[in-house]
C-alpha cells in the first residue's frame, strides 16, 4: 500500500515536473521570442523612424519649393496685373486718340474746304489783277517797259489763267513785282534817252525826264524840238512844245547837277 502510494506520488511528481519543465520550456519560448520581437521592433522602428525623417524632409523640401514657386507666381500675376492695365491705358488712350483724330479729320476736311474755296476766291482775284497789270502795262512808258525785269514778269503772267501751271503764289508773286516796280518809278525823276516821233513824222533822239508816272518831258541834244508827256488810255501821249525846250533843258541839267539849282517854269497839266 505504501508501495502504491509512493507509486502515486511519484507519479504526481514527474507529472509535476513534467508541467513545470513544459511551463519553463514555454517561458524561455516566451522570453526569447519576446527577445526576438523585440530585436524586430527595434529594427521596425528604426525605419520607420528613418523613413518619417526622410518624409519630413520632402515635405520641408515641397513647403520650400512650394513658397518659391507662390512668390515667383505672384510676381508674374504682378507683372501680368500692370501689364493688363498697361494695356488698357493703351486702349484707353488709343480710343481717345482716335476720337480726336475723327475730330481732327473733321476740322481738317473743313478746313481743306475753307481753303478750296478761297483758293476759288484768290483764283479769280488774281485773274483780274493780272488782268489790269497786263492793261497797265501797256500804257507805259518805253523806257520802264523795256527793263528786263518788267519784262520777265510780265512774261510770268499766263495768257489762259485756266492753263497756267505756275500756284497762286507765283501769280501773285509776279503782279505784285511788277507793282513794285511802278510804284517805285512813280516815286522817282528819271532821265533817260529814247527815241522821240515828232509832228513832220521824223523820229529823233532826245533826253526824256520822267516826274514819276504822271508827267515827262523832252528836248533834243540843240535844245531846238521839246514836248511834254502824259499817259492816256491809248498808252503816253506827247505833244510838241518847242518853246520849253530851254526850260526843259535847265531842269535835266539841274537834275544831272550839270547847273546850280534854281526855280524852272515847266507845264504841267492836272487832270
């Protein structure tokens, strides 16, 4: 009986034993395996502590690109913005400038047609001035038509105004040249010689003393023919007056400061 109680507690012994030897051998299992997952944990960390650096790096590294990028986005908007308004106040003037050329091209054709006609206007003034200088031309003396500049002139004004290639300038240009010169003979004494057609027909050569444009005078080289000088419709007309030649002769010889000055009686006709 003891035999078999020892049996049993024997038994119960190694079973104990056994449970504790499984016990341990699960302990030391656990123990190494925790080792184990610790070791892996570690390493897990590590990397994922290596890959968070990492991505916190990128992430700096966009925030950073990013902000360059938003400012120089900005200051191309910027520039964009005042280039736009830059634009528009180029639009805007554009407009303006063309309203006012429209202006302009309205004043200007109203203008050009102020001028067209009284370009008209000076068209037929000149026409008839040339018309009269022509006409006084010819009741002239000789001595005054025949200067070449009279003459130039004269050719200058058109025989057809209508055909005339010369601008109203040029045509007035001319008539008043001629003027010019006229006026500045009837404000003079001048002497010339010229050729004289006395009453028997004969002609003879003489000294003419013009008092302006409204009186002349000549005597021959013998102070025997004299004749006194006015201009008429049909150009100068002469008279003979032999009787004045000596007084005619005093005064163109007082004029040519040939004899001292003194009064001479000349006839003079005031029409």
């Amino acid at each position: 009986m003891c035999s078999s109680f020892n049996r049993r507690k024997a038994g119960s012994m190694m079973k104990i034993y056994g449970v504790m030897i499984i016990v341990l051998l699960s302990v030391f299992g656990f123990v190494c395996a925790t080792e184990l997952d610790q070791k892996d944990s570690i390493e897990t960390t590590r990397s994922v502590i290596e890959r968070w650096v990492e991505t916190q790096r990128l992430i700096s590294k966009e925030k950073h690109d990013w902000a360059l990028a938003q400012e120089n986005l900005n200051n191309r908007i910027d520039m964009i913005k005042t280039e736009v308004d830059s634009i528009n106040e180029k639009i805007i003037k554009g407009w303006k400038d063309v309203n006012e050329a429209d202006v302009s091209k309205t004043e200007l054709f109203e203008e050009n047609e102020q001028l067209k006609n009284a370009s008209e206007e000076l068209g037929q003034i000149i026409t008839i001035l040339e018309s009269k200088t022509l006409s006084l031309n010819s009741k002239l003396p000789e001595t005054i038509k025949s200067s070449d500049r009279i003459k130039l002139l004269c050719l200058r004004i058109p025989n057809d105004p209508n055909e005339s290639k010369l601008s109203l300038s040029q045509r007035f240009m001319s008539v008043i040249g001629i003027l010019n010169e006229l006026n500045k003979f009837n404000h003079e004494i001048t002497v010339t010689s010229e050729v004289q057609q006395i009453n028997d027909g004969s002609s003879i050569e003489v000294t003419s003393m013009y008092i302006g444009l409204g009186q002349a005078y000549y005597v021959n080289a013998n102070g025997t023919k004299a004749g006194v000088g006015r201009p008429s419709a049909n150009g100068w007309s002469w008279e003979s007056k032999d009787e004045t030649a000596r007084d005619i002769s005093d005064a163109i010889s007082i004029l040519k400061s040939e004899k001292v000055a003194s009064f001479v009686p000349l006839p003079v006709k005031v029409e």
